[in-house]
C-alpha cells in the first residue's frame, strides 16, 4: 500500500516536471505570429541568397587568385 502511494507520487512529480518544463520554454520562446505569405517569401529569399553566396564562393576565388 505504501509502496503504491510513493510510486503514485513519483509519478505525480515527474508529471509536474515536465508541465513546468514546458511552460518554461513556451515562456522562453512567447506568443509566436503566425505565418504569412511574406514572411514564407522573406525566409525562401534570405535562404536562396546564403545558397548563392556560398555556390558563388569557388568561382570567386578562381576568378581572384586562379591562372
């Protein structure tokens, strides 16, 4: 019986842990905006520069140093 009660509890608490722990994030992280067309465009543009940047980077480099 007393066995049952204390693993009822560690179960109790472990529950708590892990409510408090994901209010802490959900704290951490706030209200997130929902998603918009623009924002979807703005992360696609930003992501297709940062590829053209780094895709771009051998060609400069021979450009500036090759022979």
């Amino acid at each position: 019986m007393a066995d049952e009660f204390q693993r009822a509890l560690q179960m109790q608490a472990q529950q708590l842990r892990m409510l408090s722990q994901v209010y802490a994030t959900d704290a951490l992280v706030g209200d997130r905006k929902p998603v918009t067309i623009r924002g979807v465009f703005g992360g696609v543009l930003i992501g297709l520069l940062i590829f053209a940047a780094l895709f771009s980077l051998p060609f400069l480099a021979l450009v500036l140093f090759g022979r």
